[in-house]
C-alpha cells in the first residue's frame, strides 16, 4: 500500500468522487478559453493509472516533454484544488467563514469599509454560533484595523466593545492552545510509546498536565476548551490504564456533543475519535451491554449524512467500528466469527489505502493475529504478525513488543521448539532494549525457556505454577498492560484445562454476562 501513492498530484486525483470529477471538468471549460487541454489530458491519465509511473505517464501524453511535466502538474494541482473549493465551500464552516473574511478584505480595499464592517459582523454571527474562536480573532483583528484607521460612524460604545471582545477571546484562545497541546502530546506519546510502563513514565505524563493545563480550571468554559480538556484527562488515563477514569472523560467528551448536538456536523472527526475511545473503555472494563449499546450507537451515526459527507469520516467510521467489532469477538471469545469479519476489512483497507495511515494498518494485523491465535490458526497468526515484526519500529513499541511474544507462543503451539530458545533470547534483547520488559514478560520467557525439555506430565504441574504466579501480578497497575494485549491467563487455562481457549474466553465471558 505505501508505494502506491507516492505522488501528491497523483494522490489528490484519485481521491475524487464522481461528482467532483465531473465538477472538475465543467470548472476548466468556465475558468479557461482554450479549455487547458493539456491538464485535461494529465488530469484523465493519472486517473487511469492504478500506480504512479512516470514514464507510462510520459508515454501517454507524447506533446508533453518531461521538462514541462512539472508545470503542469503544478497548475493542474492549483485548479483542482479551486474547483474543490468552489465546491465544497456551502458545505464547509470554515470554507464559508474564509470566504466571508476574503470578501470583508476586497471591499477594505477597494474603500468600501462600511460594506467590510457589514460583512465582517456576518461572520462573527457564524463564527460564534459554531464557536470558532480562532476565526473570530482574524476578524476582530480586521474590525480593529478598520476603527483605528477610518472614520466609520460607529459609536465609541462599540470600539469599547470590540476591544473587551479581542480581549476575551484572546483569553479563551489561549485556553485553547494550552489544552489542545497537551490533547496532541499526550496521544504523540501514545503512538510512540504505549501504555505507561513504569513509574518514571508516569512522571513524564504528570510533568506534561502540569506544564500544559490553565492554572484556573474554573475558567474553562466553552465547547473547545471543555473537550481539549476531556480529551487529556482521557488519554492520560488510557496510558495510566486507568480504565474507570478513561472511561469518565470518554463519556463526558461524547455528554459533550450531546449537549452541543450541532457541533457533531461542525466537529465530526473529534466525535467518531470520542466514541472509538468510548467503545475501547467499555471494553478494557468489560462493560459488555454498554459495549453493545455504544455500538450499535455508532453505527447508526456512521449511516447519517454528517458521517458519510468525507472520506476522513468514511474512512474513520470504517476503521473504528470494525476494530470495535473484533475487539467484541476478542473479549466473547467468538474468535472463528471474528475472523469472517476479516476479507471484507482487508478489502475496504486496500479501497481506503490512500487515507489510511500505518498506525492504523499496525493495530489491525494485531488484531487479526490475535482472531487466528485464539482459533488455533497459528501459521496465519505468524503471517500476520511478520508484517509487525518487519515494519518499521518508529511507533507503538509496546505493539512491536507484544507482537514478538504472540509470534514465539505460535511457534511454541506448533512444536517449532528448536526455534524457542532463540527466539526468547530475541524477544528478551528486544524488550529490554525498547525499556518494554515487565515481571509478567520475564515470567513467561522463564517459563516457557523452562518447558522445552520437560515431559507433558511434568509439564501441567509447571503450567499450574505459572498461572498461580501471573494471576497475582492481574492487578498491579504496571502489569494490566500485558494482559490487554495479550490474554496470558486465559491461554495458561486452556493448557492446565485441556481446552480451546476460545472456550476459555466464551466461558469467562458468559460468567462475567451473569453476574452484571
């Protein structure tokens, strides 16, 4: 997938719809006399292509020398991206709040000021209802430039008015800034390294809430500020895997939209993020009906208008209530009717290529890794798995990590134990390299480098020891990473029980249903 789009032009191309192409088209033929043939023809031919070649591209368009390629690439990119803006600007709160303060600017200078101010109140109507703060300071900035410059008639009331107006808001916009910031950093820390994994993390983590959040939590107020906030909270307690707490902030993020229910067509995206987060509380805490109820929630979301309008939020629909999806035959244990669910996703990422982006890619080869390991698959577990181990490591260790671990016990499955002792040796070099390596981690190497050489007799007495070890590291706080991503208990049960551990799973399952 990575190599087949690697060029901008090419990219932008093939992510239009039908109607934008055809809006293309008619757009060219208005804007140009001569119908820019040229770009016409580039623009037909790199639709056709299934992958950027420059040479059969060349070849295609014989009155076009490859020292001319480049300009009109570049001029067919600026026209696409005008024709996409005509179009989508009713479509756009930001688009139509940008073509509000262009016009305000025209009439500026063209002398008509009191046109300008006229404008320029529109939009701040638009700016306030939809709560763009930062959109309103640009212009403020404007109605500013205009008072101080020019004699406009507007009453000294008014210019008192706009100046406790600019004041405000520039408070607010920094409340903003700081909390977004921390929202951004806290889930950068995320990708790159996990769950927290020992107690020098969670200083790191204490040290960015400190320096980022207002020292007057009681003056945040507003839709923007409130959910920055909730979003922090959210994910500093996601990797604390402090599960209760994140499932509270995900609540209060979507109890937010709730309240506010036109900002779920202004902030699409940061609601489909909320209620993936929402789902993956509800399941880290085996909210079973909850699960179902938010599920099935998001899925008549993902049907409405507001989330079919983008390919981002298409795209992220998709994603999200798949990996919901296995996550619920993960925790049932339904693990052979997880991975019908499979060929469908593979397709739909390959239709999404374009927008998907490799962290995304990372956690679904896990997933499904995971579906084959619980289902006794282990040979397509190890091929999924391989994609992990023979990515890049630039992200999610603790999934590099886990995912080594998964492909040793798959090897152990299938007997391949003149591979163990090596392979434990490079798991363990692994983990200790990327400061990943916890009591749990080291349990299993231990045991499982001690059960090469043993009888199956004396080996259940072995297995019995090793549950009794791990299930008394179940709630140490440092230890929970493990079990979320790798369920060691119930696979240690399935070996001490003699059975599948999708019957381990299913009957927790089932326990756990009851007794809710």
């Amino acid at each position: 997938m990575s190599n087949r789009f690697t060029d901008a032009l090419f990219q932008l191309v093939h992510s239009l719809e039908k109607s934008e192409k055809r809006h293309f088209k008619l757009y060219i033929k208005r804007s140009s006399a001569n119908e820019d043939l040229k770009i016409i023809r580039l623009f037909d031919a790199l639709d056709k292509l299934p992958e950027y070649d420059e040479k059969l591209l060349l070849k295609k368009l014989p009155d076009i020398q490859k020292p001319q390629l480049a300009n009109i690439k570049t001029h067919l990119y600026k026209q696409l991206l005008g024709s996409l803006r005509l179009l989508k600007a009713t479509e756009n709160i930001d688009l139509q709040l940008s073509e509000h303060l262009d016009h305000a600017r025209v009439l500026y200078n063209k002398g008509l000021k009191l046109q300008s101010l006229k404008i320029l109140e529109r939009a701040k109507e638009i700016a306030r209802a939809n709560q763009k703060f930062n959109f309103l300071a640009q212009v403020i900035s404007l109605e500013k430039k205009i008072e101080t410059l020019h004699i406009t008639r507007s009453s000294t009331e008014k210019t008192a008015i706009l100046a406790e107006e600019a004041q405000e808001i520039s408070s607010h916009i920094d409340r903003v800034t700081r909390l977004s910031n921390l929202a951004l950093l806290l889930y950068r820390w995320f990708v790159l390294n996990g769950h927290a994994r020992n107690p020098e993390d969670e200083q790191a983590l204490k040290k960015y809430l400190k320096e980022y959040l207002p020292t007057d939590q009681n003056a945040v107020d507003g839709f923007y500020e409130r959910l920055y906030l909730y979003q922090s909270y959210n994910w500093y307690a996601f990797i604390k895997q402090d599960f209760l707490m994140y499932y509270r902030y995900g609540q209060k993020w979507i109890d937010l939209y709730n309240e506010h229910p036109e900002m779920k067509e202004v902030e699409t995206g940061h609601y489909i993020k909320g209620m993936h987060n929402l789902l993956n509380a509800h399941f880290d805490l085996r909210n079973f009906k909850q699960f179902e109820i938010t599920l099935k929630q998001f899925e008549e979301f993902s049907k409405t208008p507001i989330a079919t309008h983008h390919d981002n939020f298409r795209t992220h629909t998709f994603i999200y209530i798949n990996g919901a999806k296995i996550n619920q035959h993960l925790m049932q244990g339904t693990f052979k009717e997880g991975l019908a669910l499979v060929p469908e996703i593979e397709e739909k990422l390959e239709e999404y290529a374009l927008f998907v982006d490799q962290h995304r890619i990372l956690v679904f080869n896990y997933k499904i890794a995971t579906l084959h390991f619980g289902n006794g698959d282990f040979e397509k577990a190890i091929d999924y798995l391989q994609r992990i181990i023979n990515g890049p490591l630039d992200m999610r260790i603790d999934l590099q990590c886990y995912a080594r671990l998964l492909h040793m016990l798959a090897h152990y499955e299938m007997g391949n134990f003149e591979l163990m002792e090596s392979l434990s040796k490079s798991v363990f070099r692994f983990m200790a390299r990327m400061k990943n390596i916890t009591v749990i981690e080291e349990e299993m190497l231990k045991f499982l480098r001690h059960s090469f050489g043993i009888s199956p007799r004396e080996l259940k007495p072995e297995l019995e020891k090793f549950l009794n070890k791990i299930k008394h590291l179940e709630k140490n706080p440092y230890e929970t990473r493990a079990f979320a991503y790798l369920d060691i208990i119930s696979w240690t049960e399935s070996k001490v029980y003699q059975k599948p551990m999708q019957e381990i799973v299913y009957g927790k399952y089932l326990q756990s249903k009851h007794r809710r």
